[in-house]
C-alpha cells in the first residue's frame, strides 16, 4: 500500500507543528497477558489543522486520542502540545492542562442532563474561571455560530442527537482551546445530523482555525477533514492529504486505503 500514501506538499509547513506525538507506545496487562495498544507511533499535527483518525477495531485510534488527552499514561514516548511535555504532568499541572488545552467531543455527547444548553456551554467557562460578566456573550457567540441559539434554554432531554452534539460542539470550543479532539462524534447520529455536525467542526476549524484530531471509523466523516490518517496494529500505516481535491475525490482516495484495510472501519454516513 505504500504506492497509495499522498504526501503533503511544502505548503503544509507554513504553520507550526502544535501536537507532537513521538514513539508512543502503550502496553496493557502484564507478563504473558501483555496487549500492545500502540507501538512506537509517531504523529504531528500542525496547529490549526483537522486530522482524522481512521483504522480497523483494535487498531489503537482510540487508545491514541486516550493518550493525547491524558486519559491513558503512555509506557513510552512523548507527547508535545504547543512544546509542553504532557507526558510529565501530574496533578494540579495535569488537570490544569485539561481545563485550558483540551476541548472535547464524545459519541454520546456527555451533557449534564440537569443543566440548560447554556449552562452546559457556559461550564467549559466556569470551570476556566472565566469573570461572569464575560460568559453571557461568549456563549451567545459560540451558539450562534453553530446554530444552536434556539436550545440554550432547553435541557438535554429536549434536544434531538444532533442538537445535543452540536451543544458539545459548542461547549468544546467556547474556551478557545488549543486542540479539540472528537471521539466518534458521529457514531450515534443518524445521516442527516451527522452531516449538520460535521459541518458544523468543518465550519469551526474554517472560521475560528481550530485545531482538531477527530477519531472515526467513517469515511464520510473523516472527508470533512484536511487529512486522513490510518492505525493499524497500533502504528501509523498510511495517510490520505485533501490537498486540491474536492471533497468526493478526497473520500474516492480515503476509501482506497479503507478497502484496503477493512473490518472496522466503513463509508456510510
């Protein structure tokens, strides 16, 4: 499959590497019960840049994300964002780094079910320190950009999936964060909102140049990003670059490597 990797032309470095991933290695259990999640992978994200993240189940996508969000420790290697070692980060300095580095997306949204959509936006802002006088607004423009104005007052019980993703969406953001990481977001949306969704990371990384690593097994999905790249047996296998395409020439070259790779990953919106 070598022939198929697309590298990215000199353009690509005119902004800096913000995530540095460098000979990362996870290693689960013990002794003869040992499972290698990650082997000695290596990844850079520049900073203003939308990754996707595609492999077959078990591959180590997930494991990786875990990792870059300090979820999971590493066993070896290190990962670098914006030159801060996060690998060495302990207490106060770990859950600080989380607080204003990190923004999250998950599947199922993870909102606090007793809280309005503006007080689960307005959290990401709480929990920052923000003054008070300045998250009224913030929130507002934040919701008003991925048009979910009409649910802040509604709990999220009475939004439908997509709204309550795209409140994540907002809540991810509303901080300014340094690196936005989606873990399937669109893995429990029907066609239709996942499509809104992802136009909706398409349309913050455009308009606010945000920097996002978005796991997905969907081709669809990851065609909305400016670059694919695949795990497989927890190493980086290959990597699609959007480059000058359009869309459905860029998701015709990501499912040359997906046919290639199969079980786990698919192209269904």
């Amino acid at each position: 499959m070598a022939e198929h990797v697309v590298r990215p032309s000199s353009g690509r470095h005119a902004r800096e590497d913000l995530l540095c991933i460098d000979n990362v290695g996870k290693v689960y259990g013990r002794g003869g019960a040992m499972t290698t999640a990650l082997n000695d992978l290596s990844l850079t994200v520049r900073d203003g840049e939308f990754v996707s993240v595609m492999g077959p189940s078990g591959s180590g996508k997930s494991t990786l994300l875990n990792c870059v969000a300090t979820i999971d420790a590493v066993t070896s290697g290190s990962i670098r964002l914006g030159g801060e070692d996060v690998t060495r980060l302990r207490g106060r300095e770990l859950a600080r780094f989380r607080r204003e580095r990190l923004g999250f997306i998950f599947q199922d949204a993870n909102l606090v079910e007793t809280l309005t959509g503006f007080e689960n936006v307005a959290l990401a802002l709480t929990i920052k320190g923000t003054r008070p006088v300045e998250i009224g607004p913030r929130v507002r423009v934040v919701a008003e950009r991925l048009g979910v104005m009409d649910v802040l007052d509604k709990y999220p019980h009475q939004m439908s999936g997509g709204q309550r993703q795209r409140v994540a969406a907002a809540r991810a953001v509303v901080g300014a964060p340094s690196l936005i990481l989606a873990d399937e977001p669109t893995g429990s949306l029907d066609s239709k909102s996942a499509r809104v969704l992802l136009e909706t990371l398409e349309k913050i990384h455009r308009n606010a140049g945000a920097t996002i690593m978005m796991v997905t097994h969907d081709a669809y999905a990851a065609s909305f990003s400016q670059r694919t790249v695949f795990i497989k047996d927890g190493t980086l296998f290959n990597e699609v670059v959007c480059g000058t395409d359009d869309r459905k020439g860029y998701f015709g070259r990501i499912m040359e490597v997906v046919s290639f790779l199969g079980g786990g990953v698919s192209h269904v919106g």
